[in-house]
C-alpha cells in the first residue's frame, strides 16, 4: 500500500464509488483527474458508452461526469472510467422502484481512511486484476458470460432478448412451455434461436412426441416470440437448459432450469396409493377405477426420495449438469456408442482419441487449482473462452496449439489474466482451429481438445417437380447454404451412386447442385431427392410420351389474283419443325413463297396469287403422324363489255340478301375484297347493322352526296368514317372495294352491308363478320375429397367460350413454395372434374385450370386454395383382450403400421352385442393410449369390440375382435409365482430396505396371509400391501430382529397355495476379542486373538492385520483377509516400537473399531555404542559485502522491472531497500526476493513516479554494507 501522505499513482484525483439506487431513477458518477484535457473513457461490460438518450456525458475542467437516466434491472453491473493507463471499476445495484431522488455517487478524497469499497476495487483495476462482477457473484446471472461484447453501447439495454425465458418446475406427466421474446424492430433478418440442455446437447435434433420447437413473429409489436414445448414430462428431463439467439454482429444467451417432480405432494400423501403402480396405457398414464384397493401395488415410488423431500428453489440451487465425459471415461467400451448417441456426440472418432488420451486416475496438480475441461464444443463461426486458475497468481503461463506456442496476433487470440486466473480467447473458430490445446505453467501442464461444429447444411432453394417428355433433357437445381457441402442424390429412396454416370451427371458450382439426366425415359418417373445433413428437398419427375396437339388448323382460303394467301396454324410444341407441301410435294421458299416459324405458330404466305396458286396445301410435323391440310381456291373475276350507262353491280360468288358469315381469329387482319362494275363509277357506302338492344343496321346519311364520283365513304355505327381514321380503313378503286381491319377484336363482329350506287342503279350485300378467339378464364377451381395421394378438383365452365365450343380444359399443379406449374394431362378433359393423382403425401399443392377451343388455350385461371394430401391411417394391429371381470373388460392393441404424415390424433374404442349392428361408444372423445379399461358392462353379455386410429384426414379402417367377449369373471386356482432369487436365502444389510414383489394368480381375487415362524407378522415396521395380481412385503430399514423364515398363503375358498421366504439381515462383526503379543524375537512378533463375539449375523471372510510405528502411528496393512487368529509379522526395523490391530471381516464390511495393542513392541538393538568424534567450533563470522552490486536501469513505464544485486555475510545479513530515502518494506507494490544471496526487487509496472535513487542495505553483528542505483521510467511516445 502506499505511505500515508503520499498521493496515489493514477490519474485519478477523485474516484467513483459503487452504489445502489431504485429502479427508475437516475445516477450520477463523478471522477476528477490530476490535470485538465484528459481524455476520459466510460466503459459497461468492456465496451465503450456513447451520449445517447440513456446515457449522459459531460467534461468540465478536470470534473467528468456519467449521468444514467431512469435506471432500470438492466442497468445494473460493473462499469469502468479509463483516463490514460489508469482504470477504475465501479458497480450500480438496482433495487425494487420507489420514489427516489437522484443520486450522486460520492467519491472521497485519497487522503481519507481505507477500506471503503470503492478504495478497495481502485488499485486493482489500476493493476489490471479486475474481479468478477459482483451482479454475476449475487444474482447468478450467467447472461454475462454468455453474452459476446459488442461495439458501442447497445439499443437495447438488455441484449437482444425481450422477455427471457424462467425457471420452470412441472410433474411427471405434465407440460410446460418456455418462452422467449426477441426485439426485431432493428433486425434486417429473423434471428437464429437454438435450444440446448445441459452443455451442448442440441435439443433440434430431439424433437418428437416429447419436445416441440415453435416461432411466430408480431407485426405490430415487432417481437419474434421462440417456444420450447415439452409434454409428458419425464423425471430425466430434469436439469439446466440453454436458449442462445444469435444475429449478424450480435448474441446473447439466457440459462434457466427445468425440475420436474414426483405426482404425489408430500402435504396429503396417501400410503397407499404412494405404492399403487401406476397402469401404463400408452403414454404412460394412470387408469384407474373408483376402488381404493384398486390398481397394481408398487413400494418403488414409496423410496424415491424425492416423493418425501420438499422441492429445491431452482433459483437457489441450481441442478448439477451431466459431465458425458466422466461418464464415458467410467463406462466400459461397449457403452461408448450408445452414450454418445444419448447424448449428441456425433464425431466418435475424435471422442475415442479423447479418450484414449485420457487418464483415469488424474494426480493433484500443485500448479493448478482448476483444469481446462476434457473438452470444449463450439459452432463455426462463433467464439470460445479456454479458463484455468493457477495456484500461483504470478506465474507464467503458455499455451500450445498442437504442441506449438501460440503467438499473440490480431485479434484472433486474446489472453487475459485476471488475478489467478488465466483464459485464452479464440474469435471467429473455423475448421483449422479444431486442435488439441495445453496451458503450460513451469513444468506441468494441462490438456483439452476443442471440437468446431460445423453447422448443419440447409436447404436455401428446393427442387422443382418437372414434367418433361422422352428424349428432353432434365436438369433438377438445388441450392444449399454452405458452398463444397456433400449432399447426396436419390430417387424413390434409393441413392444414385457415381458408378451410374453414364445414365446421370452430377455437377457442383459452389452451393448449387444439379442432376442432369441427358435423355429421359420413361423408367426415370419418379421422386428425386437431394439430401444434406441439415434437411431434404423433393420433386417429381413425369416423363410422357411425346404428343402433338394443334391448338388451331389451317383453313381453306379463296383469293383473288395478286392479293396475299396466308396459311397458319399452331400447335402445342414451340420446339417443334415442320414441313409445307404443295399437293404432296415439299414447298421450297423463294421471293414470293415465305415460311415462318415463331413460337407454337407455323405460317405460309403467298404474295401475288396467281391461278397456278391453287392447290392442296399441308403441313406436315417433324417426328409427328400428323397432317394439316387446306385448299387455295382462286377467284377469277370475269367483266363482260357492257355499253354506257351500266348500273353498279357487286361480283361475288354468293351474292343475295342472305348474309354470308366470314369467319376471322381475333388478332388476325381482316380484309374484304368486292369486285364491283358501274358506268359511271359507283359510290361505295359500307354499313353496319348494330344488332344490340332495339338498335338497327346503320343506314347512309340522308345527307349524302349522290354525285360523290370517287370519294369513298364508311359508315360504322351509323358514322360516317375517313378511309384514314384509326385501324378500320376502306380502299376503292374502279373496280373494287376493300374493306381492311388492323387485329380483329370481339366488338368487330356484325353484319357488314356494302353498296354500290350510280345514276343508272344500285346494288348492295349484306357480309357477316364473325370474330373468334380464345376463351376467357376459368374461375378458380375447388379441391375437394382431398386423401393420402389423390384429390377431385372442380371447375365452372369460362364465362365467354371465344365463339367455340368449348373442345375441353387443361389441369396444372405446384407446389406452394415453387413457382413451376406442372400439367396433369395431355388428352383434353371433356368434364367439369378430374380425379388428380400422384401427389406427395404432406406436401402443400395449388391447382389451376385452363380452357381450349378450336382457336387455342386460354389464360391460366387463379390458383385453387392451398390444400395438402394427407390419408386417414390404416387399422390398429394385434387388438387382444388383456383381462375379463364381471363390469369390465381390459383391451390392448398397437399403433397402426401406416400412420400418415398428419400423426395421429388418437383412438376410438366401440363395442355392441352379439348380433347388433349398432355400435356404442366406449369412451367420451378419442385416447392417446394403447390400452383401455371399458367399465360399466352388462354382466353376462357377449359382446364385440372395435377400435379406429383417428387423424386429420379421418378415421381410419377398425380392427375389431375375433370373437365375442363374455363378461363374466372366470374361477380360477389361486397359485404363487415365487421368483428365482427369493427361492434362496435373501439376504440383506443392516437399514437396508425390504421390498419383496411375489406374483400369483387366482380369480376371483385370492386371500393373501404373511406369518413369520408360524405367527402372524407384528409391528409398524413390517407393512404388506396386495394388489388383484401380486403381494409386497416391505420394511423401511431391516433390523437384525427382521431374520428368519417368513411363509406367504393364497387362498380361495378351500383352495390355496403357499411359499416359504428365508431372510437373512446381516451387520459388520464386532472388533476380535482379547489381542495379545504372544512373543518377539529377531525382526519379528507373535500375535494371538480371539473371534469376534459378534459375526453381523453372517460368516466371517477373515482378518486385517496392521501395524504402525510410534513414531509416525501411521498404519500398514500387514495381513488381509486372514482367516487363523494367530499370526507372525516379519521385517520390524531395528530400533522402532510398533503397535498392532486387528479387524474383522464378513460381506459387508469390516468392524468398525478394532482390537489394538496396549503397549507398543519395541525391536532390541545390537550391543553397539556410537561415540561422535569432538571438533573444535571455529568462527566464520564476516561483515556484509557486495559481490555484484546495483546498476543504473532505464525502463518503459507499465513493464514490471527487476533490480538485482548479491551479498555475502555472517551471519545472514538483514536486507532492506529504500527509494530516495523511505523504505519500501510495507509499499505492496514492491516485492523482494533473496534466494542464495541473489536479492531482487520488483516492481510492479513502474510509472514515471517510480523513477528515483534505490538503494540496498544490508546489515549484521558484524557491520553493514549498501549499494545504490538510478532507475529511469520512461513514457512511450
């Protein structure tokens, strides 16, 4: 410590001081520092605090303030004020919230009196020995050690958890649920939980009918919401548990415990029932009736001890985690696999290098007062604290990766020491640091291996169903989460091996995985899956045989010389080629003849028809038995010379007051071309009648010209119309009119009249214009009559047929989660259902429906509702009747052999009489169990029983009984079945309980009678309970008086049937009587003795005989298990008295005491004296002198420096030091050293203050003698 008066070394001249406040208050700490313009640090839990709204920092001069706002529990731990190498620690407590005013931390001036707990943390946060927070050694709170330190002060003030999850305690057989909140408002991503028991047993890998994993998230509050669900507690699901919640740049980490306890409470415990048994029925629960006596007997829950002991506060003492390496190392090596298994071990070969290196019987380390663990575990990625705690504090440690030093660079190592502790902190672990690891202190050294756990492999994009046809091409795409992980590929179960790479290819581009198959047959449909060690993906392939469907034929045209012919067609494979022929033979392009091919459209164009032009054309499909043909009528126009004066004539084929229908596909150009003849030229008017409501065909402006020579005039909609304006244009010459519309659309469709008129006539003729297109579509479909594989999917027909009957409809299906639709059928559906089939049981599916004209298909119709196969289970098998009595009939069976992926949701148990159809329930709802107690039956009936397994989809099929069940009890003769090991002699030891289980049969229910000896059994502490099919006697604690012969009886009537039991309780014999040295000659001595006046009531294995020295009287064994009562012990040392004992020995032990000698027995030494020679004292006495005295140092301040000096003298000189004159025996932070007249001084991490003049003094009878030095202590710049 320094000396009183003299100012402390740091930069500190007022120091913080650790206090306690009420939540919601604020707090105010106060530091002052020597000099003004220091910068000053705040620090909470290492990491540096910012202003912020909770935080509040202000510097004034040498005065620096921290101001927490509305303290909270979260507020409180450790903080820190750092200004240059000085460090002070300070803690805030919150307590429970009252009306407080704020508080400022005093801090006393360093002249005042020591002792107070601020003074006491400062110099060791100056040294750098920071001591454990005293939150962590208060409250237990492990979310310190837990929690990573991350940069700047955290939004939220707790970690990232909410609301963490509590200590919970729950009964066998009942459940409980573990919640935890996370804050998401700040989080780009959902976080990733896991869930552990005990150290690292992973409990994701465990989940099943006893554990449940669930998560939600609240968009409103913006909290993820994690639960544990455990149901039908077991006592072995006792013990500590973990919940870790990790994101990008953060993670925390809550422990909490589970304690799960006996069914009966120890406030109304009744005898009785404390020893029933409880009637396993599935799950494993009770069933019961209304008797008392009812029910299996059982003493073995009467001793557990836990069914008397009041219940532990889990918040006071917390279970003992389960150490699986001390269990491996005391199990032999044919358990090794199946504890590994228990416990989630997964790397056996590194286990069994662990423990092969391993040694059984460890010896007590003088360097180490706590080892590194066995083992560590920890994930990729993530970070690993390796802790030992010397016995020295000042020792030196190293520490070895694979037997070399590890080196301290960036921030992959950090190493701390904190008083006597010493830990090595490895950051970011990856593979290549899985190594064995040793801290080396001096000579001795300690041992683990740390295991990096890979994460598990998922699945980041699944597999899409394909529906391909023979000779394509396959190519399923995965995507995992690791890039170079090993997946493996299958197909309906079975994995597809490399040696098949002539069939398949695999191929891996960082995390993406394919499977190519080149050319798909009809033996490739099936289910492809690829599997990682985290998960699955699934799909489906469907290989068809390759057809063709023509979604429209080409039609007959008829055209007039030099107009354009087009032939088009389409067919349902954009892929396929085909070829256009000319009355048979092949049609070769040239300029006037062009074919194109874009999509699923073929088309032929034929400019300049000519009369040469007209013949049969067809196309013709590649690879296809299949034939499209037409026929290209021409239409020559014939013109007769007619005088002057001829009226207006329209030249068509079919003229008349009949319309004639021109049928054209929406979106395709229609064109009329009227041939006309008039002298003078005629004025062509074209019309359309509108047909809707009371509407009538437009008729020509009364206004119009009839002298319009060559103008041309359109009416539509009663309109006159440019021959320029928008798509519809009309064209006139002298001998022609053609009427053109640009992409026919519905509202196109009527009946056009065109008219001819000059001043000689008129002419006119009604054309009928009909626009066909694709249907509208369908409205969503509906799924019903969903089973295991199969579903009926229902649609309405589209609302607008396109003008063509409707030729039929197409079926798709996806998955939910995949964006690739996959067709169901390649023949058209004629009805309005369809029975879909080949699905994947517990898949989600979408269905969606298309409808097909003549024209083509129409647009998809809205998927269909979400909808997932699930078929209900098969029956129940081995349905057996287990017992019979006059009201009740006992049943068993087993689960059924297909479950279904929807579980099962439980059972039902009907039964009705011999030669009744209707059946009566058995029991209210459905059981979980396997086994049932029907009651309340009708004496004497016959009846028939059947039992259903139930899931979501339904019950399923029954299983019912063979033959018909009386109930009626059945006599029966009542006999014992004694068990092999109580026909011998029973033995037991001294308070040892009795608990003896005798099995019989006998209907109706037999008479039980104990005796012992022939007389009835007397006292409290000999109890008998009996149950329909067994008897127990039971004693608490034997006694010796317990032995003898004990006779059990079962009767019925005049019938019965007996068993005798021979017990025998057995104690330590008493010590040997009267010990006697009989004789001692030479190196040896006689013992004699007498049995023991007491064998335990057993027989007696022998005698231990020991002897100790008189010196020491530490006892040696000399005789074990000696069976005479005299013995010799040899090879006494000469000169030495020894006492001797005698212990008795049978099976359970030896005596207690022992029987041991009086006096002791003294070795006689030979007549020989020894006389020592008489030397002269001489006088070696000699002044103090320095054979190696002090040198000038110059050190850097904050490295702990050593002076070194050696004296001679006698007697030993008295060594002091001084600095500048004051001695430095009481200053703690000076240490001397002398050691073979080598005298050191240390001091630890000099500052400049430290620098001066020492000096080394030492002194004896016969003088004294000093030596000096300067030591400098310089700043690092």
């Amino acid at each position: 410590m320094p000396e009183p008066g003299k100012k402390p070394v740091s930069a500190f001249s007022k120091k913080p001081r650790s206090v306690e406040v009420a939540a919601g208050s604020p707090v105010v700490f106060e530091v002052e520092t020597e000099r003004a313009g220091v910068k000053v640090r705040w620090q909470r839990g290492g990491s540096d605090i910012g202003a912020s709204s909770k935080y509040g920092l202000a510097t004034e001069g040498t005065r620096h303030t921290l101001t927490v706002r509305e303290v909270g529990p979260a507020d409180q731990g450790s903080y820190a004020v750092i200004a240059g190498s000085s460090k002070v620690k300070f803690d805030l407590k919150v307590t429970e919230a009252e009306k407080a005013e704020p508080v400022l931390a005093p801090a006393p001036a360093p002249a005042e009196s020591t002792g107070t707990p601020g003074e006491a943390l400062a110099p060791a946060a100056e040294l750098g020995e920071s001591a454990p927070s005293p939150e962590a050694l208060l409250t237990g709170s492990s979310s310190a050690a837990c929690k990573a330190p991350t940069s700047g002060a955290p939004d939220d003030p707790i970690g990232l958890f909410v609301m963490r999850p509590q200590d919970g305690e729950v009964t066998v057989g009942g459940s409980i649920t573990f919640s935890a909140r996370v804050a998401g408002a700040s989080l780009l991503k959902p976080p990733v939980v896991k869930w552990f028991k005990g150290k690292w047993v992973d409990l994701s890998s465990k989940v099943g009918q006893h554990l449940q994993l669930h998560d939600s998230y609240d968009r409103a509050s913006k909290v993820y919401l994690f639960e544990l669900h455990i149901t039908d507690a077991q006592p072995a699901f006792t013990g500590g548990y973990r919940c870790e919640v990790s994101t990008k740049d953060k993670f925390d980490c809550s422990n909490f415990n589970l304690t799960v306890h006996e069914a009966t409470g120890t406030a109304d415990l009744d005898l009785l029932s404390s020893f029933r048994r409880t009637s396993l029925a599935g799950g494993g629960r009770r069933i019961s009736d209304s008797h008392e006596d009812a029910g299996i007997l059982d003493f073995s829950s009467l001793l557990k001890k836990s069914s008397f002991r009041t219940p532990r506060d889990s918040k006071l003492e917390a279970p003992a985690e389960e150490d699986v390496w001390e269990i491996l190392r005391q199990a032999p090596p044919s358990e090794y696999e199946r504890i590994a298994f228990q416990y989630g071990v997964t790397d056996l070969r590194g286990m069994l290098k662990r423990l092969k290196g391993m040694r059984r019987d460890e010896k007590k380390s003088t360097a180490f007062q706590k080892k590194l663990e066995p083992a560590y575990q920890v994930s990729k990625g993530h970070k690993i604290r390796l802790t030992v705690e010397l016995a020295d504090p000042d020792a030196e440690v190293r520490w070895l990766k694979n037997g070399q030093e590890i080196q301290m660079s960036g921030s992959k190592y950090i190493f701390e020491s904190i008083g006597a502790k010493r830990t090595l902190t490895i950051s970011q672990c990856s593979l290549a640091d899985d190594a064995a690891y040793q801290c080396v202190v001096g000579g001795e050294k300690c041992s683990t291996e740390l295991f990096v756990k890979e994460p598990p492999v998922l699945i980041t994009r699944p597999l899409e169903d394909q529906l391909v046809m023979v000779g394509q091409r396959v190519e399923f795409e995965c995507e995992v989460s690791e890039e170079g992980a090993q997946v493996k590929w299958l197909k309906d179960g079975v994995e597809l091996t490399r040696e098949e790479t002539f069939k398949y290819r695999f191929k891996k581009d960082g995390r993406r995985h394919r499977l190519i198959i080149n050319e798909a047959t009809l033996e490739d449909t099936g289910h492809y899956a690829l599997r990682t060690s985290g998960g699955q993906a699934l799909a489906e392939l469907i290989v068809q045989e390759k057809k063709l469907e023509v979604y429209q034929s080409i039609a007959d045209l008829t055209v007039g010389a030099k107009d354009q012919a087009v032939f088009k067609c389409e067919v349902s494979d954009e892929n396929v080629r085909g070829v256009w022929l000319k009355n048979g033979k092949e049609l070769l392009p040239d300029s006037r003849i062009k074919v194109s091919h874009i999509g699923r459209v073929h088309k032929l164009t034929i400019d300049d028809v000519t009369p040469a032009d007209e013949a049969d054309y067809s196309f013709v499909p590649e690879g296809f038995a299949c034939n499209l043909s037409a026929k290209l009528h021409f239409m020559e126009v014939k013109i007769d010379f007619v005088p002057r004066q001829e009226p207006p004539k329209i030249h068509l084929d079919c003229p008349g007051r009949i319309p004639d229908t021109i049928v054209v596909v929406a979106g395709n150009k229609l064109r009329l071309d009227v041939p006309i003849s008039g002298d003078p030229a005629p004025t062509v008017i074209w019309q359309k009648a509108i047909t809707q409501g009371n509407k009538s065909p437009a008729r020509p402006a009364p206004d119009a010209p009839e002298d319009a020579g060559d103008s041309d005039e359109w009416v539509f909609d009663k309109k006159l119309l440019c021959e320029t304006e928008g798509r519809v244009r009309v064209e006139t010459t002298k001998d022609r009119s053609i009427f053109t519309v640009e992409g026919a659309e519905k509202e196109d469709e009527g009946v056009y009249t065109v008219t001819v008129k000059n001043p000689v006539g008129e002419d006119r003729v009604n054309l009928t214009v009909k626009v066909i297109d694709v249907p509208d579509a369908p409205a969503a479909p509906k799924v019903s009559n969903v089973g295991e594989d199969s579903c009926t999917v229902q649609w309405e027909p589209p609302a607008y047929d396109g003008g063509q009957p409707v030729l039929g409809y197409i079926l798709e299906r996806k998955k939910k989660k995949s964006y690739r639709w996959m067709r169901l059928n390649f023949d058209l559906i004629q009805e309005l259902s369809h029975e879909a089939r080949r699905m994947i049981e517990g898949v989600v599916y979408e269905m969606r429906v298309y409808a097909v004209n003549a024209i083509g298909m129409s647009r998809p119709s809205p998927a269909s509702q979400p909808f997932m196969p699930i078929g209900p289970p098969s029956e129940p098998t081995h349905l057996a009747v287990e017992d019979v009595s006059d009201t009740t009939v006992s049943l068993k069976w087993r689960p059924p052999e297909r479950v279904g992926a929807g579980g099962l949701d439980g059972y039902s148990v009907e039964y009705c009489p011999e030669g009744c159809s209707e059946w009566v329930t058995a029991l209210r709802g459905l059981t979980e169990h396997t086994s049932i107690l029907v009651k309340d039956l009708p004496t004497g009936a016959r009846l028939l029983f059947r039992v259903r397994a139930h899931n979501m989809a339904g019950p399923g099929a029954p299983v019912t009984t063979t033959e018909p069940v009386t109930v009626q009890e059945i006599l029966q003769r009542p006999r014992l079945q004694l068990p092999r090991h109580l026909r011998q002699t029973i033995q037991k030891k001294v308070r040892e309980p009795v608990n003896l289980l005798i099995p019989f049969q006998g209907k109706p229910r037999p008479q039980v009678t104990w005796t012992k000896e022939g007389q009835p059994l007397a006292g409290e502490e000999v109890s008998v309970r009996n149950s329909p099919t067994d008897t127990i006697l039971f004693i608490r604690a034997a006694r010796r008086a317990h032995s003898g012969t004990y006779q059990v009886t079962v009767r019925i009537e005049n019938m019965e049937d007996e068993a005798t039991l021979v017990l025998q309780v057995v104690d330590k014999p008493s010590p040997p009587q009267d010990l006697r040295v009989t004789e001692a000659w030479g190196l040896n001595v006689a013992l004699e003795w007498k049995p023991p006046q007491d064998d335990g009531n057993t027989e007696l294995w022998g005698y231990t005989v020991q002897k100790a020295d008189k010196k020491t009287m530490e006892w040696f064994t000399v005789l074990e298990h000696y069976r005479r009562t005299h013995c010799v012990v040899p090879e006494l040392i000469i000169g030495n008295g020894y006492y001797f004992r005698v212990f008795s020995q049978n099976m359970v032990g030896s005596s207690d005491t022992a029987a041991t000698t009086k006096e002791p027995v003294f070795i006689p030494r030979p007549g020989i004296t020894y006389v020592p020679p008489k030397y002269k004292a001489l006088d070696f006495s000699e002044a103090p002198s320095f054979t190696q005295p002090l040198v000038n140092r110059s050190v850097i301040a904050g490295y702990t420096t050593m002076l070194c000096c050696a004296v001679r003298g006698s007697p030993k000189p008295k060594i002091s030091w001084f600095k500048n004159g004051l001695d430095l025996g009481e200053d703690a932070r000076f240490r001397m050293f002398s050691k073979q007249g080598v005298l050191t001084l240390e001091i630890r991490k000099p500052c400049p203050f430290d620098g001066g003049i020492y000096v080394c003094r030492a002194t004896n009878l016969q003088g004294e003698a000093q030596c000096e030095c300067r030591l400098e202590v310089r700043v690092p710049q």
